[in-house]
C-alpha cells in the first residue's frame, strides 16, 4: 500500500508540473501576428498599411448622425510598430501617414463645389492596439490630431481645419480591419461654410503586414 501510494503521488506531481508550462509557451505570442491569431510575430519596426475596407467610405459629416459633409472612396493609412508585447497586452505603433484621394472625394455642403485636398497633420501619432481591440490614436505631447480640408465653393477656394484631442477606434480579426465611427473633429479656423463640428468614419481593412493578414491576440 505504501509503495502504490509513493507511485500515485509522484504520478500526481508530474501531472501537475506539465500544465505549469503551458502559459509559458502562450505568453510568447504577441499581440500583433500575421497569417492568423497565433501566428508568426509581428517585428518592431515592421510597417503595416490597409485601404479603406472595399466597399466604404470615409467621411467627414458635420453630425454624428447626419449625412452632410465629405465622403471619400480612397485613402490608406501607414503605421509602424514600435511595440509588440506579448498578449494579453497592447502594441504601439507610430502612424506615419494617412492620405485620402482628392479625385474620389465629394461634398455634398450647399455652395461647395468639389473638394481640392484632404490632409494630416502633426503626424506622426501614436496608435495603441490592445487585445481586446481597443484602438486609440493620439499626438505627440504638445499637439493635437489634425486635418486640413480645403474646398472648392462658387466664390472660390476656402480652408477648414479640424482638430481632435485623440481618436478611439476598433480592431477586428473577422476582417482584420481597424474601424472609427463618429469621431468628433472641432473647427479652429475656415469660413462660414466649413461646418463647426466635424465627425469622422472610416473602416479600414485589410491591415497587413508587407502582404500578410494582420491579427490582435
């Protein structure tokens, strides 16, 4: 009997220790992974790019809930990773730049013909991705988010800028895309005609990695 016991209890220690190794190996995959969740490492220094998701748009509206303002069909956003811990966790990256074709851009605001320029500025910024998929954007200390709209109008070219304290986002593997919905922009300067309040939407996908799919774990 006491020999059975010694064997039963050594057997129990070993069963125990093998799980103890498990976390280990999970604590190694990153937040950021290419090819699916779990999947190869995302490098520090690695640069990631996505357009808009096909089929949308990006818009500039001046409500949350309105449809009047800007809408793009093109732009692409470039940002590089400067972080990527293991998951749980959140990854950084540096968002180096986001462009916006002007020939797919229009407006639908009454007395603006066309739309001559989207740009952002103060870049670069700093993207937090957590693996929940939370997704925050903000500007150097200092700064703010930034985007000059210029349009064309019958009495001829006016400037909007747009300013933001952060952005907050969301990304998704179902897509592996990054999403903003109603993010609100404050106008510090243009005419009459470029709305007080500026919100902007955007889904962006898919986000990848030098051609790889880009995962959150």
């Amino acid at each position: 009997m006491r020999t059975r016991t010694l064997v039963t209890l050594v057997g129990a220690v070993a069963a125990l220790s093998i799980p103890a190794a498990v976390p280990a190996s999970a604590a190694d995959t990153p937040v950021l992974t290419t090819g699916s969740v779990g999947g190869t490492a995302v490098a520090a220094g690695d640069v990631l790019t996505a357009p808009l998701a096909s089929g949308t748009n990006a818009t500039l509206y001046s409500s949350a809930t309105g449809t009047s303002g800007v809408t793009c069909s093109s732009s692409t956003f470039t940002a590089s990773v400067t972080d990527n811990p293991a998951a749980p966790g959140t990854a950084t990256e540096s968002v180096s730049g986001q462009s916006f074709d002007s020939s797919s851009c229009t407006s639908n605001v009454l007395g603006v013909t066309g739309v001559s320029s989207i740009t952002v500025d103060n870049l670069p910024y700093t993207t937090t991705v957590a693996s929940d998929g939370t997704l925050t954007v903000t500007p150097a200390s200092g700064s703010t988010i930034q985007t000059t709209v210029k349009l064309k109008t019958l009495l001829g070219s006016i400037t909007c800028v747009y300013q933001a304290a952060s952005l907050t986002g969301t990304a998704s593997n179902d897509d592996s895309s990054i999403a903003f919905a109603s993010q609100q922009f404050t106008k510090t300067s243009g005419s009459s005609l470029c709305f007080s309040s500026g919100f902007f939407s955007a889904k962006y996908a898919p986000v990848t990695d030098n051609g790889a799919t880009v995962y959150v774990n």
